[in-house]
C-alpha cells in the first residue's frame, strides 16, 4: 500500500539533506506543511513500522492521586497510539466518572455492561469489554456512574482487592494467544481507594503522570508508600515502571524546574517524551475522540505517539514477573531503580 504522505515525507528529507543555499524546502519548509507532515505520520501508521511487542503481556495501572495531571487522556491516547501502531490494547475505564469511555467513544450510560459489573457481578470481563471507534486493536471496558457504589459493596466480599487481578487473568486465559491483548491499561479515580488498590493488585507495573507544576509533587509520597505496602502485603510484582511529564509549558521556568527535579530524582524511569500543553488535547474528548484521531498533526498527538514508542521499546526485554511472597520483616524499595529493558529492579 502507498502511503499518500511519500511525496511530502521524502521532499522533507531531501531538503533537509541539502545545502540551504540550494533553497531547498521552498515547497514545505512552513508549519502547515510539518503539521501535514506530522499528521500523515499519525493517520497511515499501518503503512510505517510497528511498535515492538512486549516479552509479555503488560498490564500497566496509570495512578495518581491528584486529580487534573492527565491520567485518563494519558491512558487514552497511549493506548491509541500502541493500538494504531500493531499493539493489541485493552483499556480498562476504574473511574466512575467515566472519561476514558467517552474518549473513546464508547456509551457508559447506566445499564451498559461496564466494569461494574465484571468487579461486584458475575459477569466475565470478556462480557463488558466494547469495540472503540480509534482501532480495530483497541478494545475499552467501560465505567459507568454505578462504579460509584461499588467501594462500598466490595468491603465484605471475600479477598475484594484481587477482584480485578482474577477478572483480567479469566478474560487472557479464555482467549488465544494471537488474540490475547499485548497492553491492558487500567484508569485509576484520583483516589486511594478499593478501585485504586485493585488496580495496583491487577498491575504489573505503575506508569505515573505528573504534571508540570509544583502541585503535582505533593502527595506524591503518600502514593509511592501506598505501592510501597501493596508490594509487601498484596502484590510483589508491582513497581514503578515510568513517569511521564504532562502538560509542559516551554514559556515558563517553572515547567523546567520541575522537570528537572522530577528527572533528577526517578532518574531513567522518566519518559524523555514530554506531553506539552495543546488545546487539541482538551478538546478532543468532546468529540469522543483521542487527540490522535482530532487532530492527528498536533503537538499533543505527536508527543503521545512518541511517548509510546518508547514506552514499547522499553517493553522488548522485560523480565519475567516474581509474584513470590516477600520475607517477613523486609521492605521492598517503592520504586524501581532503572528501567526494566536495561538493569533488574533492585
């Protein structure tokens, strides 16, 4: 297949090759032509080359307690992204507000098959999961307002914080292996509740957005600690895998002091993506869209489809998950040291 982008593509690196004396990119050397650029990139991604596939199958909890720092449009927009590029992708929507499911087009109205269901139900996760509009790859569990109830109707079920966990294990057993989802991206509320340790209980890693303001950085302890104790009692294989730097503002310094202190303190773990501030980001949600398909040439769209990319890439070589219970009386460290395609956690 043809991308209809080549002529643009390869005039672009023609003229950026040659001397400018040659006044070359007098065609394309505007920004309308690199958003054009950008956007074809984004809409022909079958026609470039696909992300690679994890080792296995990673089951990525997107948390933060703070609310408004991006966790349900990095969610959707990742998840779009890995799926546009040949990665099977299962967002699941743990937020009553139901964000993701409307990013994503898909209804959550009260009475849809949702996540409720599969977490205080009895129904399977394979009966509530919707196709979505961006992909045929992604798929979507949606939220509905009932998930709102549902902290209070787990407390006296029996082992409530693996509910997720057994749910997402059931639905990848029962399917086959070229079936089976290479990213399931969970959407925690901006809480530390029962929702959010299920999704801490279910995931193998923590994908960790904070926003570029000072802010974000409080309370952020309390969630490291919080994952700290997960680890011990209830889940050893989780660990902080990646932060991601969202809404980036280049004009002003405080963006870069807290990048910098973010960076200097997690160190690798920090995507060197960086989702900037871009009104096409907030506004494609209105139309039930990830801002991949809005507005597919924007900064906020290439940002995130580059974010993925190295969020796959980081996926080739993961070790194998140790779910062994942790010795009594030692404390696993909250966060993983260096990423997991280049050193083991320590």
């Amino acid at each position: 297949m043809t991308d209809p982008g080549e002529r643009l593509r390869s005039s672009l690196a023609a003229d950026q090759s040659s001397p400018a004396s040659s006044g070359g990119m007098a065609d394309f050397d505007s920004p309308i032509a690199m958003e054009a650029l950008r956007a074809t990139r984004v809409l022909h991604a079958a026609d470039q080359d696909p992300f690679p596939a994890p080792s296995r199958i990673r089951v990525i909890t997107i948390a933060n307690q703070k609310g408004g720092v991006g966790k349900t449009t990095s969610t959707v927009n990742l998840g779009v992204a890995l799926a546009l590029y040949g990665l099977r992708t299962l967002v699941i929507d743990l937020d009553p507000q139901g964000n993701a499911s409307t990013a994503l087009g898909v209804d959550h109205t009260v009475g849809t098959p949702s996540i409720y269901d599969a977490l205080v139900g009895d129904s399977m996760l394979s009966e509530v999961v919707h196709p979505t509009t961006a992909s045929p790859n992604l798929l979507c569990v949606p939220a509905t307002i009932d998930l709102a109830g549902a902290e209070i109707e787990l407390v006296s079920v029996v082992a409530r914080e693996h509910r997720l966990r057994r749910a997402i294990e059931a639905y990848v057993a029962a399917l086959p292996a070229e079936r089976r989802p290479h990213y399931v991206l969970i959407d925690c509320p901006p809480s530390l509740g029962l929702l959010t340790l299920n999704a801490l209980v279910a995931g193998d890693e923590v994908l960790i957005p904070i926003q570029c303001e000072y802010y974000a950085l409080e309370g952020l302890g309390q969630l490291l600690n919080n994952i700290d104790l997960v680890r011990q009692h209830l889940n050893p294989g989780i660990a902080v895998r990646t932060i991601l730097l969202t809404m980036y503002d280049g004009r002003t310094k405080l963006a870069d002091q807290v990048a910098d202190e973010v960076r200097n303190h997690f160190g690798d773990l920090v995507l060197p993506a960086v989702i900037p501030r871009n009104v096409r980001v907030s506004e494609a949600p209105g139309y039930g869209q990830s801002v991949l398909t809005y507005d597919p040439g924007s900064r906020g769209s290439t940002s995130y489809v580059e974010a993925a990319r190295q969020l796959a890439e980081r996926g080739v070589d993961l070790p194998p998950i140790d779910r062994t219970s942790a010795p009594a009386g030692t404390v696993a460290p909250p966060v993983a040291a260096q990423p997991v395609s280049t050193q083991e956690t320590p």
